[in-house]
C-alpha cells in the first residue's frame, strides 16, 4: 500500500511538472544579440511589471516587454535583446514561469516588430518592421499559408538599415493559425498569425486591463479613427516622363484629443524606387496638430520606365491611415520647337532662352500634394514687398520729372527776360 502511495506522489508530481513546462514556450533555444526575444504564455494571467530576464549570474537585464492576449489565458511576449549581451544562459520570467535559453555571438542580427501578429477580420493586411542591428544580409520571407501573402519573397538591409513588410491576406480563405518565416544567413524566425474569429471579442476585456499600455488589440481602439492625410483625393495617379521630377507637401492630422508617439511612414509595393520622404519618422504628434511630408517623385530623373503601385503609410503600434499611390513614368518626347512665353510649350516645360526646356520640379495637383503654409506665406511677403518697390519707384519717378520741369519753366523765364532787356 505504501508503495502504491509513493507511485501516485511520483506520478502527480511528474503530471504537475509537465503541465508547468507547458505554460511557458520560448519560440528559440539560441539568440543573438540584437534579435527580437519571443515567447507564448499559457494557463495564467501576466502583466508587463511580471516580466524580466536575468543574465548568467543571475543579474537583472533591462528589457521593454510588449504583451498582447491571443485567446483566453494566453498571451505572447516579445522585446529586443540589446547588442551589448554577453554570451551565456539566460533566464526568462512572467510571472511564476521560468525558462532558458541561450545567448551566442554572431555578425548577422535582425529585429522584427511585431513578433506576433492577430489577424483581423475588417483589415486586409499588416506590417512587419525589420530592423538590421549586424551586418549587411538578405531576409528570405515566405508564408505557411497561400492566403497571406507578402508583398516581396525577399528584403535586402543595408548597416543599421530599416525595411517595412507589408503583408496582405484574405481573412475567409486563411485556414486556421499560420506563421511568417523570415530567414537570414543561418537563422530562420517565424512570426505566428493568429487566426481567432469571433473568440478574440469574448477574451478582450480582461488582458485590456491587465497589460496597461502595452496592449493594441482592443476592439475599441480598431474603431477610432485617429489619423488622416488631408486631401480630397481617395489615392494618388502621377504620370511623369523619366525626365520630370514632382514635388508638393502633403498635410497630415491627429484626429485625436491626446499626443501620438513613435510614428513611423512606410512605402510598399515598389514605390520606394521612384518615391523619395522628406521625414521617415515622428517621435510625437500633439493632439489635433497638423504637420506636412515633402514628397519628391523620380527626384534624381533616374527611376526606370514603367508603373509603380503600393501605399504611403503612417502608423505606430495602435493606429494606421495610408493613401495609395500609382506612379506612372513615361518615356520623355522630345519638343525642338522655340518659344517667346512659357504659353507657347506644353505643361510641363517652360520658355528659357526661347526654347521650351522642361521644368526643374511640377508640383503636385494641389487636391493630392500642395504647397505648406509658409512656402505660401512666404511667397505672399514677397509679393507685397514687390508691390511696395514698384510703388516707390514710381513715386521717385514722378518727383523726379516734377522737379526736372519746374527748373524747364524757371529756365525758360529767365531767357523770355533777357530778351525784353
């Protein structure tokens, strides 16, 4: 009988052991400085002040956790892991799970963000931000699923170079839980996409309050409409010839009550190719501020001839607004004709030395890009000032022909006088 009891402790003790080690699930058994950390958390509730990671001797790390709900009791985790780790075994915490993994060395390390993705059903695609912390390489990128599609099977980052990838997918085609592979040098990460239907509004509410800030998936913020491009036009159709370059402002709104943060702009498809932003980034956008993007199209005259389509993006971790664009460029005619007024030549060109030669930069149609409000103002200033000049001018003319004829009367007077003597 004794023995029986003593085989019973054993088992429930194994039972409960495996049951803990199935709670936590770090994505990778070896990482290297520089590379994006990513782990699932099962069967228990954890807040981002739950997480931390202890080096080789036990030593607290400094780390930025993110943590988002996927079904109920689950959660993922992921942060970047700083360059300055040292090798060795490091421990990972949330809440009362622990596991390990190792830190190696190695000249090749890239970041993506997100690391976990939630598909949604009203949306239509989603965006990985890779982040080169090491050498220069090539990120191989395919998909589990045939519904979700990358919009390029490869990514090439330059030193400390930044890429965005977008994502597309059909949300009634997806079969169930896939993942993203992306592959460099010897590493492969995958980015799970979680498939969740109507499950997710059922969960949402309690790891909204649980994880602060660090959540992005309430149902709530999906609705608010928080940023907007100030144009009439749905999207942007240019067409140029390969010797033309545009340029124009477009204006840019928080919609919302309170300052946005981190905002970075992205370029799919292939418009980066033909595409050149004056910003690339936002580190803070006060509450109902407008500010302007410079947008150059085929700045340098060196872009290729044919169509480039995708999207210009604005977005941080909670909001998104994109405007697509369609970049047309043509092969450039060739006009002899001479001109006396810039009337005379086509849209495009202008009269120089009686000849129609093509214009430096057309701006954009001002219901898509316009001039900013200080090119306008200053334009303005420099109008009245003209005016004033001309009026000045004229004035001193007029006084000085005034003058001129009373010394023409005086003079004549005095010649009618010396006649009479």
């Amino acid at each position: 009988m004794k023995w029986k009891t003593l085989l019973f402790t054993i088992v429930f003790l194994l039972s409960i052991s495996l049951v803990t080690a199935g709670e936590l699930n770090i994505l990778q058994d070896t990482y290297y400085p520089g590379e994006t950390f990513q782990a699932l958390v099962s069967n228990t509730t954890i807040t981002s002040s739950q997480i931390s990671l202890l080096d080789n001797d036990s030593n607290a790390v400094a780390v930025s956790p993110l943590i988002g709900d996927t079904r109920e009791d689950q959660y993922y985790v992921y942060f970047p892991l700083s360059n300055s780790l040292g090798e060795g075994t490091y421990t990972f915490l949330a809440g009362s799970e622990k596991g390990n993994f190792t830190m190696s060395t190695s000249p090749m390390s890239v970041q993506m963000k997100p690391a976990f993705v939630v598909l949604k059903k009203e949306e239509d695609k989603f965006i990985i931000q890779l982040i080169n912390t090491g050498s220069a390489t090539t990120v191989l990128i395919s998909s589990s699923d045939n519904a979700i599609s990358p919009w390029k099977s490869s990514v090439s980052l330059g030193l400390e170079e930044t890429s965005n990838l977008n994502v597309k997918y059909e949300y009634n085609d997806i079969a169930g839980d896939a993942e993203l592979s992306l592959s460099y040098s010897d590493r492969t990460f995958s980015v799970p996409l979680f498939y969740l239907e109507e499950v997710k509004e059922e969960t949402n509410t309690t790891i909204e309050n649980t994880t602060e800030t660090n959540i992005t998936l309430s149902n709530e913020t999906e609705e608010v409409e928080a940023l907007r491009f100030i144009t009439d036009a749905e999207e942007a159709l240019i067409e140029i010839n390969e010797e033309e370059t545009f340029g124009g402002y477009l204006d840019l709104e928080n919609l919302l009550d309170e300052t946005l943060t981190d905002l970075e702009f992205t370029l799919s498809g292939n418009l980066e190719e033909v595409i050149t932003l004056n910003i690339t980034e936002i580190e803070t956008l006060e509450a109902e501020e407008i500010i302007s993007q410079y947008i150059w199209v085929n700045q340098n005259n060196d872009s290729e001839l044919g169509e480039y389509e995708g999207e210009l993006t604005l977005f941080n971790e909670l909001y998104s607004v994109s405007l697509p664009i369609t970049v047309t460029i043509s092969e450039a005619e060739i006009i002899e004709y001479e001109c006396e007024i810039d009337s005379d030549c086509e849209e495009a060109y202008e009269c120089t030395d009686n000849e129609c030669v093509i214009k430096e930069e057309v701006e954009f149609d001002e219901v898509i890009f316009k001039e900013s409000e200080e090119e306008k103002d200053s334009n303005g200033a420099l109008l009245i000032g003209s005016i004033l000049i001309i009026i000045l001018l004229a004035f001193f003319i007029l006084i000085y022909r005034q003058l001129k004829k009373g010394n023409e009367k005086q003079f004549n007077k005095y010649i009618e006088e010396t006649k009479r003597r």
